[in-house]
C-alpha cells in the first residue's frame, strides 16, 4: 500500500529551514555554560600553571620565568614529602574507613526496630551540621583541659593528651573528624 508523501519543494524548503535554524540552537544554548568553564576553570589552569613557571613578588608584582626550577625546590624539599606522605595516610585511612562504617551503619539502619529514627538522625547528623559547627565541636572535644576525649580516657584510668598538638595523634584526630563528616555521604 502507497504511503502519503507531501509535495518535495515543501519537504526541501521546511527542511532547510529547520537546519539552518538547528544549527545555531546548540551552540546559544551551551554558550554561557562554555563560557562560565572559560572563565572559572580553564582560564585559571593555564593561569596557575604560568605561575608555577615564575618567580612572582607579589609586593612589588615583578614577575620573572624560572622554568621548572620551583618544581626542583620542591622536589628537594622535606616538608614537601612529609606533607605527601600525610595526605596519601590520610586517604589511605579515612576513605576505606569512612566507606566501611558507613556501609556498616547503613546496614544497622535497615533493620526494623525502636531505635531506627535515632540511627537515621545519627547518621544524618554530619550532612546537616556545618563544617564551623563541627569544627568547633571536634576542638572542644579534643581540648587538652576538660576535653570530652580525655575526659573519658580518664575514667578509664588513662592521662589526657594533646590531641591535636602531639605530632603522633594530630593526623588520627583529623582522621577521625574526616571520617564523621564523611559518614552521612557514604
């Protein structure tokens, strides 16, 4: 059985229309997009990386080309690899452990019982908390005089610490802080 097909010269003429009109829709459309990711992204990468090449006085705004000469300094630079080395035990720790309890609490908050809506509340505690509020917490709590951390390692006998000021326990004291903040997330 024949179908119905409309006179060519109308098919051309509304076909042209349409693409020519098509083809500029696109690109009107992704314009202020491509131009907010200019702006905010590849213009300060390229920015960022001209500074890295340079030797910059920012008190005086003398620029000068050093090359590759201020990644040698830091790749000869102590402070540089410990504070690599701080960051990769970092990841290294929170992340699995921010995955696992959160996978664990997860688990705990979908079995049914009494205490449910208190489970979803503590697991929902983090996302809802701002990072000041939670920073202030974590540094009252770790606090050296009458912190509730060592507070507690008192009843059990234990001395208090310098949570956040002793070299061996700073890193696991933000550890523990990353891995609370992440918990609702994971």
């Amino acid at each position: 059985m024949p179908s119905f097909q409309p006179p060519r010269r109308f098919t051309i003429s509304l076909h042209a229309r349409r693409s020519k009109r098509g083809l500029l829709t696109p690109y009107i459309y992704l314009f202020p997009v491509l131009l907010l990711f200019a702006v905010f992204f590849v213009y300060p990468f390229f920015f960022s990386f001209d500074i890295s090449l340079s030797h910059w006085n920012l008190a005086t705004l003398a620029k000068r080309f050093v090359g590759w000469a201020n990644f040698r300094t830091v790749v000869h630079d102590p402070v540089f690899w410990r504070s690599a080395v701080n960051t990769l035990f970092y990841v290294c720790v929170s992340v699995p452990l921010s995955v696992a309890l959160g996978m664990l609490y997860a688990m705990l908050i979908e079995q049914t019982g009494r205490l449910r809506a208190f489970y979803r509340f503590v697991f929902f505690l983090p996302v809802v908390v701002s990072v000041a509020a939670s920073g202030l917490s974590f540094s009252l709590i770790y606090s050296p005089v009458g912190g509730l951390a060592n507070e507690v390692l008192s009843l059990f006998g234990f001395s208090g610490r310098a949570w956040l000021q002793e070299p061996t326990t700073a890193l696991l004291a933000v550890v523990v802080v990353g891995v609370w903040h992440s918990f609702g997330y994971n």
